[in-house]
C-alpha cells in the first residue's frame, strides 16, 4: 500500500499519541470508574474533529448506538456492578467500532444483512495494511536527504554489535564469575542507563498500540471508501421446504399444546404433581423451560427466513402452525417466569434470579414482535432484534440491578425475617449501603455488624485514583463515616 503523507496526517498522528495517553491513564492506573467517560469524550472529540467535513450516513442508528455508548461508559461511574463492568470491556469497544464503520459507510449499504459484517472486518484488516504502509512511507521519508554510505557504515556497525553480543555475554560470564570486584563493577553497568524502568515500558508500548489502533482506523474510515454489495431479498431464496417446515411444527406444537395443558393445571388449578413443594417444582423446571422457548425463538426465526412456499394455502398454513408455536411458548415462558418467582419466594432474591426475570420479559417483547412479523411479512426480523437488544443490555447496565436485587431482598426480611447478610455484602457497594439500611432497622441481625465493621476498616482506609471515582462508592463510604456501630 502506497500512502501519501501530508502535515495533517502527521498532526493527526500526534493528536492520536496524546489520545493514546489517555486511553492508558484511563484504563492501566486503576480501576475503572469515570476515567471511560472521560476517554468516550476525548475520543469522540477527536473522531468529530477528524471529519468535521465529512458526511455521515446512517445517521438514525448512529445516533442511537452513540448514546448506548455513552451510557453504557457511564455505567462505570453511577453504580458498581461487576459483570457488566467486565462484559462492557468488550461491548463498548465492539460498539464504539460498529458505530464509526457505520457512519462512514456508503450510502447504499445495508448494516442488516451479512456482507456488512465481512465489511466491518474488512475495515480492521485495512487497519493493520494502513499502518504497516504508513511505517513504510514514514521510513523512507526520513532516509531523503541522507548519505547514503553513511547509513551503510551505521548499518555495519550495528551489525558488528549484534555479532559480538553473544561472544561478549560468555567473556563477562566467565570474568564475573572469576573477580567479585569485576563482577560489582560490570553487575552496576546497568544502573548507569537506567532510564525507564519495566512498568513505565509496559505502559509505552500500550499507548503506543493504542495510538497506532486509533490512527490507522480512522485514517482507513476517511480515505478509503468500499462498496458494500446489497444483497437482493427473493422470495424464491427459501432453502427449507414448506411441507417438511409444516410436518415439523405440526408435531411440535402437538406436544407442546398437551404441556400448556399440563401447567395451566399445575399453576390455575393449585395442584402439584408428586410430593413436590412449590420451591422444588420451580428449581426443576425453570432452566428446562427457558432453554425450550429460546429453541422455539430459533425455529421461529428459521422458518420465518429460510422456508420456500409453494402456494397461498400452504403459506397461510404455516403462518397459523408458527402462531400457535409463538402462543404456546408465550404459556412457557410464564410458566418459567411463575416457577422462579415462587423458587425467590422460598429462597431469596440474588442477581441471576433478577437477571433471568429481565431477560424472560426480553424475550416476551421478542415473541410479540416476532408475532406480528408472522402476519406482517415486510418487517424485519434482525433490525428489531438488534435494536431491542441494545436497549435492553443498556437497561441492564445503566439501571442498578444490585439495587434492585438489594431492595426485593430487604423487603423479604421485613415480611419472613430471613435475610442472606454474606450475599448482600458480595453485591459491593450497593450491597454495603443495604446492610447499613437493615442495620438502621435492625441491629440484632447475626453477623450484620461484624460484616459492617469488616467493611469500615477496610473501605474508609483504602485511597482511590480519580480513574476510579465511583458514585456508588462514595455514596457507601460516606455512609460508612456517619455509621455507629457501637
């Protein structure tokens, strides 16, 4: 690749480096808090400037995934929730680098269809070629004007020293070893030329990968445009048979139909099969339900896709059999959603438990959706499911699900007496404000004050970056001075 350098190329290198800093201060001091907004910011500032001229496309969904950015970054500094901490380290990122390829894509192109995602990979491997072709250009540049035989000599005298180097490691191994006083002078060598130590190199060589990430990709996004190949939807594109489809959900649905029965029995007429309780029917069937609804979710996309109809009948035929697929799955899915409502009824809430109730009713907005696509053949399937399923991730995140976790918790004690003071505690802050509300309310909790003073100790005596702030954290740590426990 022959690259053309210009003084802006190199003043955008330089903004790169110092964006590089950043992102190495944000991520490498401490634990991350603020420090990603602030990154988001100079990043973006950065992005912005670059094509202050450019024209962007796509601009709906550009804005739309822009904001889960942020937000998403800002999770990091309203509440203190580990897994969407570390799973956000990946997301974010993926999104950040969806959003510019987006923006800068063709107008004609379709981010819902696959050839967009061979043209996003596209995009990161002409980063790899753009800075290897701009080391290259860059290289040349500084060897114009050079004497030539001069850089031959230097490039000999190198040569000389990579050559000795093993024969001068052996000579000074042996006369180390045969002079202590030889031996303390070459062995204080080192100290001489210490310059930079091992952490500061570390961290070098991280803004430097950073800086060559940000300025090859945004130099590839503004300088070289590929068209994207519109993939033309035919009807006639079904790769699954109608009649195997049709055979298939008959049979299903069979089976299907006669388990509705089955609960609406369990559930609508009081009775439980076996000697089972209520909590053990609901920990034995609850993952086995949620596993068979997203099977169903996959059939139900597959056929909505793939099937090739013959006839108006057989079309209309398999719309009913897919509807009452999405019925019946409608059924399991409360059905699971009873199950572990009763199953936290016995046992508490805990962050899974709350989780898998978000995700069920996630999924009950898919399946009415997907419901309406059955009947509505011009909606799209994945442009729903994408966009639904970054609000919802961003719901998650931004919304403290600790807190809600924390607070079901707190209001089980005040009806049943029973609370799980370790567990709360292991919901970080969040859970530490908890445990001061019960403690407020309750100082006869076994073990309550024993965790809270474990907690005092250790919080107000630990010193936090300004990478890490945490609103959260401050919140708890600030109640934690106010607390009394004596």
């Amino acid at each position: 690749m022959e690259i053309k350098i210009s003084k802006s190329d190199w003043l955008f290198l330089f903004t790169c480096l110092l964006l590089g800093i950043v992102a190495e201060e944000s991520f490498f001091r401490s634990e991350i808090g603020i420090s990603y907004m602030v990154f988001i910011f100079g990043f973006y500032a950065v992005f912005f400037f670059r094509y202050r001229r450019f024209s962007f496309t796509h601009q709906r969904i550009g804005y739309l995934i822009l904001c889960t950015i942020w937000l998403l970054a800002a999770g990091f500094f309203l509440n203190d929730n580990v897994l969407f901490h570390l799973l956000n380290i990946l997301v974010i990122p993926g999104l950040v680098i969806f959003h510019l390829v987006l923006v800068t894509s063709p107008k004609n192109s379709r981010w819902a269809q696959p050839l967009f995602v061979l043209y996003l990979f596209s995009r990161i491997f002409e980063m790899f070629k753009y800075n290897t072709g701009f080391a290259r250009a860059a290289s040349k540049r500084l060897k114009q004007g050079r004497d030539e035989d001069k850089l031959l000599v230097w490039k000999k005298i190198a040569l000389g020293i990579a050559i000795s180097l093993p024969v001068l490691i052996i000579v000074l191994t042996l006369l180390m070893s045969a002079d202590s006083q030889f031996e303390r002078i070459i062995g204080g060598i080192p100290d001489w030329f210490r310059v930079i130590d091992a952490e500061s190199f570390i961290r070098l060589i991280i803004i430097l990968i950073y800086t060559s990430a940000f300025f090859g990709f945004m130099q590839v996004l503004f300088h070289k445009q590929i068209q994207v190949i519109q993939q033309e939807v035919k009807e006639s594109a079904g790769v699954l048979d109608a009649i195997i489809t049709i055979t298939v959900l008959v049979l299903i649905n069979a089976v299907y139909v006669l388990f509705t029965m089955v609960q609406f029995k369990y559930f609508f007429g009081g009775q439980l099969q076996g000697d089972f309780t209520y909590a053990e029917y609901a920990r034995k069937g609850f993952f086995e339900l949620l596993f068979v609804t997203l099977i169903n979710l996959s059939i139900l996309v597959a056929a909505l896709t793939l099937v090739r109809f013959t006839s108006k009948t057989i079309k209309r035929l398999t719309q009913s059999l897919l509807t009452i697929l999405v019925l019946v799955s409608s059924v399991m899915l409360c059905s699971a959603f009873l199950r572990l409502s009763m199953y936290e009824d016995a046992y508490g809430f805990t962050l899974t438990r709350v989780l898998a109730h978000t995700f069920m009713v996630f999924l009950a907005v898919i399946f009415t959706y997907t419901l309406v696509k059955i009947w509505f053949e011009k909606l799209s399937l994945f442009h729903f499911y994408f966009i639904a399923s970054l609000l919802f991730y961003t719901a998650v995140t931004v919304l403290d699900v600790n807190q809600i976790v924390v607070g079901e918790n707190i209001q089980r004690f005040e009806k049943t007496g029973k609370i799980d003071v370790q567990y709360l505690n292991s919901l970080s802050y969040t859970g530490v404000l908890g445990l001061i509300e019960l403690y407020e309310k309750n100082k006869s909790i076994p073990g309550l004050q024993t965790v809270l003073q474990e907690n005092k100790e250790e919080k107000l005596s630990s010193e936090y970056p300004w990478q890490s702030y945490n609103l959260q954290r401050e919140r708890a740590i600030k109640a934690l001075k106010k607390l009394d426990l004596n």
